[in-house]
C-alpha cells in the first residue's frame, strides 16, 4: 500500500512546523511593553515545540520512506510588535496546523503503524491545546 497521501499531508505539517519556528522566534525578540514578561518566554516555548514536533513529523516521514521538505510553508510571517497582532497570527497559525494534523489523522486511522499514529495524534492534540491556551488569551 502506497503511503503518499500520508507523506504528503505529514510533508504539509512539517513545512507548517518549521514556518512556526521562525514565526515564534520572530515574536519572541519583538514583543515589546509590559507584556513582553509573559509573551517573550511563551513565544519561545512555542517555538521550541513546534521544533519538537518538526523533528516527529519529519522522522516520520523517514520511517514512511518518504522525503521531507527542507522548505517552510511560504504563507507570510507578518512583522509586528503589537502583542495582540502576534496573538492573532498565532491563533491563525495553531488553527492551520490543528487542521493539517487533523487531516493526516485521517490517513492514519487504518494504518497498522500504531507508534507512528500515537506520536501523530499527540502532536494533533498539542495543537488543538494550543488553540484553546490562544483563544484564552485573547478573550
Ligand atoms: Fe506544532
């Protein structure tokens, strides 16, 4: 059985994981004001998980003897330093990727790989956290 539309789904996570590195990081050392107390460690914890689980997805891939993408997902990173812009595109980023992670749950729920489906579906429930913490903060 061909896995391509697995790897291509967890090919979409990877580039959208790597895209949150350099999103998290980028809202890391602009934040700015008194929020920057809270924001500047939760945007670099942020950016480390998503390094986690960019190391998942892409050794996955590996596992399904597919390629991994080298490349982050192109949609733009917006500057700012307005903590509730970065908010907002941290809510839209998590919403993104809670959705890929979704639909590459799909493709696994027949897969006899249950190692593989387990870290997935961690991965998915992180983000899926993620959007609620978000959407908390933002209330
Ligand atoms: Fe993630």
């Amino acid at each position: 059985m061909s896995h391509k539309a697995l790897i291509d789904k967890l090919n979409e996570a990877l580039g959208w994981e790597l895209r949150a590195i350099n999103m998290y990081a980028h809202y890391a050392a602009n934040v700015k004001g008194i929020h920057r107390l809270q924001l500047a460690p939760m945007f670099s914890t942020e950016a480390t998980e998503s390094l986690t689980h960019a190391n998942i997805v892409r050794q996955s891939i590996v596992k399904l003897l597919g390629i991994p993408v080298t490349e982050r997902n192109p949609h733009h990173i917006t500057h700012t330093t307005d903590y509730s812009e970065m908010l907002q595109f941290s809510l839209e980023t998590e919403t993104q990727a809670a959705a890929v992670y979704g639909e590459a749950m799909i493709h696994l729920e027949k897969a006899e790989d249950q190692e593989l489906r387990d870290a997935i579906e961690q991965i998915y429930y992180a983000e899926l956290r993620s959007v609620e913490e978000l959407r908390l903060l933002m209330d």
